[in-house]
C-alpha cells in the first residue's frame, strides 16, 4: 500500500513545495504507476480539488471501503480539502488545517458511525467532509467542499 499525505500551499494546477512546483497531473502519474496495489493520496491544500475534478460529473456517495490486514480491493484514492476553486482554511482555534483536524479525529475513533469500534475509510472521509463543510460555514471565507475520487477494482 501505498500512502502519501500533503498539506501546504497549492494553486489550481500545482502544489508548491518550497521554491519548487511539482504539478498535480504529476503527481498524480506518479501515483497512479506506483507497483503499489493499493494507492492513497490525500491533499489538505488550497484548490486541490481540481484533482478530482471530473468535467460532467456528479458528486455521489462514496463507496464501501474497509482496510484489513488483507485488502479486498485494489486502484487508487484521492482525497483533497477542498474544490477546485476554493481555498483550504486553517482554524485559530484547532491550531491547524479544518479538513486535516477532522480527518485525523475520524480515523482516531470519532468517525466510527457503526459502532463496530473501526473506523473504514468511507467513515473518516464523511467525517471530515461533514465536519469541514460545518466548520467552515461560519468562517468569513465561506464553506469548504472536500472532494474524492476512488477508482478501485474489488477482488473476490
């Protein structure tokens, strides 16, 4: 498995990582031709959204997804903090990002919606997406919209 989290500064096509840029098309190659079966990218950035940006789509729920020991799927997952077009917003009060906040709490426990005492993926996600998206309202730069896009294959 493979697992890669950033939070910095970004534009709409690039993330900035010091004096360089490494483009999110890039990086998302990079991400993509990985031998790893399992692929997780996870972006607390402004205007990271244009990653999983799809032109025509639809926003939907997302699928079930439980890691195990043993990984019953195998693709890619993209999470960012924001759309395309928005920027991501820390708090004075949580000392850090919004969307980084709520999905650490999540996948500490917080997010545990069935109570089965694990927390799946699809569970930390809704959690920092609802949470986010509540939190930011009240903010004077308005609401943030976490985006996702997986593209699993599940195994039998």
């Amino acid at each position: 498995m493979l697992f890669i989290y950033f939070s910095g500064h970004a534009d709409a096509g690039t993330l900035h990582l010091g004096g360089t840029r490494l483009e999110l098309r890039q990086l998302e190659d990079l991400v993509e031709r990985s031998s790893a079966a399992f692929r997780i990218l996870v972006l607390d950035a402004c205007r990271s959204g244009a990653l999983t940006r799809v032109k025509g789509g639809q926003p939907v729920a997302p699928p079930p997804l439980a890691l195990r020991e043993r990984l019953s799927a195998q693709g890619s997952v993209f999470l960012t903090a924001t759309s395309a077009s928005e920027d991501a917003q820390e708090s004075d009060e949580i000392r850090g990002s919004f969307f980084t906040h709520y999905l650490v709490s999540g996948l500490l426990g917080a997010a545990d919606a069935s109570g089965d005492g694990r927390v799946v993926l699809e569970e930390a996600y809704q959690y920092a997406y609802d949470h986010t998206l509540r939190a930011s309202s009240r903010t004077l730069a308005g609401t943030q919209h976490p985006t996702f896009r997986y593209d699993l294959d599940h195994r039998a």
